[in-house]
C-alpha cells in the first residue's frame, strides 16, 4: 500500500496529491474520493498529482479503466472530469503512465504528463 496526501493548497487554488512507495489500484480509488472531495468543498478545478516517488502495480486492463472509472467518480458527485485540469509528475520508468495520459485525452479528460513539478504547476496555471 502506498502512502499518500491530498491537500487544497489555498496559494494556487489547486488540489495537490502526493504518493510515495508502490500504488494499487484500490490506492488511486481511494485518493480520488477524496480529490473529489475537495473539489467539490472549494470549486477547484486544477489538480497536480506528485507520483515522482511512487511505483505501481497496475495492470494494462487497471490502466485503461482508469480514465472511464474517474469520470464515473466524478459524475456521481455532480462534476464533470473534463473541467478538471490535471498535472501528473512522474519520475523515470512510469512508461505505464504515459499511456494513461494516452487514453485519458482520448476520453476527453484534460491531463498532462510531466517530469517536472515545476513545470506542472506552471501549466496548470497557464504560465
């Protein structure tokens, strides 16, 4: 199990999400809860998720289901995912990611891969 952290970082008007150790499916699902949580508690619509320090154990079929289970979690709370903008960082080795950003644009979601934070933030800012 991974251990995470999700915030609503006032300064930005972002949510941000921190994992660290290995990630399983059930770890996504449950910091996603609470992402949407917080978007809905402050009507934030920028999230940046710090997956630098993680490594996963999700399978191909858990990759592509990703984006249509988020946009499912996120209609049941009233919002559409394809309002929110979201920065992934991911350090070396996270190929599996990029075709999570593969499929989730292809859903109609508005993700973007980084490698750097800063990077990121600046994006999600449109700096």
């Amino acid at each position: 199990m991974s251990k995470h952290s999700v915030r609503y970082d006032a300064d930005n008007s972002m949510i941000l999400i921190e994992y660290h150790g290995v990630v399983h499916k059930t770890d996504v699902k449950s910091i996603r809860s609470r992402a949407i949580e917080l978007t809905n508690e402050h009507q934030c619509h920028l999230s940046l998720t710090d997956f630098r320090d993680a490594t996963f154990e999700l399978s191909t079929l858990d990759i592509v289901e990703l984006p249509e289970s988020t946009s499912k979690a996120y209609s049941e709370n009233d919002l559409s995912v394809a309002n929110v903008k979201r920065a992934i960082v991911v350090g070396d080795g996270a190929e599996e990611l990029e075709f999570l950003e593969t499929v989730s644009i292809n859903r109609g979601q508005n993700v973007k891969l980084f490698h750097d934070f800063d990077q990121a933030k600046a994006w999600l800012l449109g700096d």
